[in-house]
C-alpha cells in the first residue's frame, strides 16, 4: 500500500522560574494536542522524529570565528493511504 506522508515541527514549551510550576506534563499536553490535530483531519499518526539542522552563521558572525551549529527539532510524522 502507499502513503503519503505529512511532517509537523514541534517545539514543546513551558515555563521555567521560582513561580512557575510547569514541567514535563505541560509539554506533554502540547505534543498530546499537536497528534489528536493531525488525527482529527483524518492522518495516521506515526511517530515523533528527532532531526537536527545544520544552522550557518551569519556574514558578522562569521567574520568573528562563529562556526555552524546544529540545531534539533523534533518532527511529528502523520500517514495516510493514497
């Protein structure tokens, strides 16, 4: 059978301080209602992807030794037949 494939950025966010009583279970939540949207417009969810992307620093910073640093994003990865 074929697929085709749809591949949503996430970025769980919480906040951190003395008052702030966030943790992992807020980001959870996000990543939780990020899945059910994706199933809601009839994808199959099929797991969260690790990637990293290479990011070149700009002309100043280059000019100052800056080198190009990887940055990691993690990818929601939904299905659905053709």
């Amino acid at each position: 059978m074929a697929y085709e494939f749809k591949v949503v950025p996430f970025k769980g966010q919480i906040k951190t301080g003395v008052f702030s009583s966030e943790g992992p279970q807020v980001a959870s939540k996000q990543l939780e209602e990020a899945i059910n949207q994706g199933v809601t417009q009839g994808w199959e969810f099929v797991e969260v992807s690790h990637i990293n992307i290479l990011t070149a620093p700009g002309c100043l910073a280059g000019l100052f030794g800056q080198r190009a640093v990887n940055i990691p994003y993690d990818q929601v990865i939904f299905r659905k037949a053709r």
